[in-house]
C-alpha cells in the first residue's frame, strides 16, 4: 500500500496553491469545480506525490497543531531562503544527525511543513 493523496481543507485556495507552488515546487495536475466550492490537485514534476487541496465555503477547515507533512529537495538552503524572503518566518536549518538536514515552515492553513535535505 502507498499514499495515494493528502488532502487539506483550506480556507483560501489561491493562496494555498502559491504556498505550495512556490515552497514544495508542486504545479496543479487538475482544478475544478466542486458544487458551491473548489478543488486543486498539486503534483511533483515526476507525479509521485500529490497533494489535494480543497476549499468549500461552508465547509471544514484545518485547524489546530499537531500534524506535519515533509518534503525534501536537494537545495534546502535555497528553499529556506525563498521561505524567509516571502516573509513566512521558517524555523533555522536543524542537522540532527550527519545524514540529516531540515527546516519547518506553516503553510497558510497552519498545516506544519518540514522541508528536509538527505546528505
């Protein structure tokens, strides 16, 4: 078994797919309407991982602490930086072990994100 899909509720949906775009380097697969609401699917470039991001305006939202999504990319210190220039207060860059690098930053929604480096 694998995840096929992760999904979040949000409360704004563009801001949420900038979010992504710009921090993971995820692009939209599909976008569509979704009775009074809508609904974008985000995939990496080789369509392995995929995120569903949903907005309804009478619907759930995310909220709380506690649950945490990871991505890793080969260029962690630019992406930290990107995170600080669009002003999204990412924590500093952790090395827990020697084969380990990672940074957490909150998406729009307050959904916890670690952006990790393997090394």
């Amino acid at each position: 078994m694998k995840v096929a899909n992760l999904t979040i509720m949000v409360n704004n949906l563009e801001e949420s797919i900038e979010f992504y775009k710009t921090i993971t380097e995820l692009t939209i697969s599909r976008r569509f309407k979704a009775g009074p609401g809508e609904i974008a699917f985000m995939k990496n470039a080789d369509g392995e991982t995929e995120i569903e991001l949903v907005s309804m305006p009478q619907g759930q939202k995310f909220e709380g602490k506690g649950f945490f999504v990871c991505f890793e990319t080969e260029n962690l210190d630019t992406v930290q930086e990107l995170a600080k220039a669009k002003g999204l207060n990412p924590s500093d860059i952790r090395n827990p072990d020697a084969k380990n690098r990672y940074f957490y930053v909150y998406d729009p929604n307050g959904v916890s994100v670690e952006i990790k480096q393997k090394v």
